[in-house]
C-alpha cells in the first residue's frame, strides 16, 4: 500500500483572464457558488488522515467551505513572482516582454527577481516527499491550480516546461498515490471509484 494524495484547485477568487501573479484575493461571489455546488461532491475527502492547503485565503477558505479544516503549509505557496507580484501576465508582458519570454523559456530564470520555475516545481514536490503517513493513508490538500501544477510535473518526472501544458481547473481534484521518489497519477471518473 502507499499514501494517497487528493489535490483540490482551490475555488476562483477572479475570471481566469484577470489572475495574477501570487494573487491573496479572498474568494469572489462566483467563486463561493462554486465551492457550493460541489461540496457534495468532496465531502468525503474530510475523511481523510491529513489534511493541508496553500496559505492563500481562498485555498484555506476552499477547504473549510468542503469541510476539511487544512492546515496551511508554507511550501504550498505559489511561486514567489517577486516584482511581478500582483501582475497579471499580460501586465508583465506590457513592461517587460523580453523578461517574460525569458521567464517562459528558461525554467532556471527568475528575471522578476523571485523564484525560477524550477525552484518552484522542487519546492513543491519536496513537500509531496516528505508527506507522513502509514500505507494507505489519505491526505487531501487544497491547493492554487499553479502549485498542483507542480506537484503533477514532479510526479510524473516530466521535464519542466510540461508545467505549461496543464490545465488544472478550479475545483477539479487530481489523485497521487505513492511515496518518495515513487509517485503515480491515478486518474479516476464517475463508476471508478472514489474521487
């Protein structure tokens, strides 16, 4: 057996095209409808042994409104986006467009002068490593799209631009089983089992 880890993409706290950079915004009107008409539907992740989100307000808001009451974990923050913060990405792209495609190229830079790409996907995917917990253990974490994003590119070994390539939609979970350095991602729909 192994641990077993449901991410949760936190509800929306903005329409998708005005997200920004490391955005603490609370949940938005649209956003709390949302989380209500699925709490249902995640209810039975409560249940699980371990429960974590993002330190956003609308991670942990998230969790408590499907009834996980998460602890906040500082490794689960977004990527630091140092002079970027609070851009969106079209904003950044207004005043510093060779810093942006440099961004987007290179995993390794950090022109916005916070935390590479990289160093962000490590992060996230120490903390995955280092999760406790006995064989057949489960762990929910109510997490920011862009951190699961991570989580997933660790997972699956991929080289880091494949992080670009994820769409992890708000709300939606995605399923790890596994342990260090040993991570599958279980893909599961309606009639296979539990989410």
């Amino acid at each position: 057996m192994a641990l077993r880890v449901t991410f949760v993409a936190a509800a929306r706290s903005s329409p998708l095209l005005a997200e920004r950079f490391d955005d603490d915004r609370p949940l938005d009107r649209a956003g709390w409808d949302e989380v209500l008409r699925v709490t249902g539907v995640l209810l039975p992740l409560a249940a699980a042994e371990l429960r974590y989100c993002s330190p956003t307000p609308r991670s942990r808001a998230t969790g408590d409104a499907i009834g996980v009451s998460p602890l906040a974990q500082p490794a689960l923050r977004e990527c630091d986006m140092g002079r970027w913060r609070g851009l969106t990405l079209g904003e950044a792209m207004a005043r510093e467009p060779a810093a942006v495609d440099a961004w987007l190229a290179d995993p390794r830079t950090a022109p916005h002068g916070g935390e590479s790409l990289l160093a962000f996907i490590t992060r996230v995917g120490g903390w995955l490593d280092t999760r406790p917990g006995g064989d057949g253990d489960r762990i929910v974490a109510v997490a920011e799209p862009s951190v699961i994003r991570a989580a997933l590119v660790h997972v699956l070994k991929a080289p880091p631009s494949t992080y670009w390539n994820l769409d992890v939609r708000p709300l939606s979970t995605s399923t790890v089983t596994g342990r260090a350095g040993r991570w599958n991602l279980r893909l599961e729909g309606a009639g296979t089992g539990p989410v």
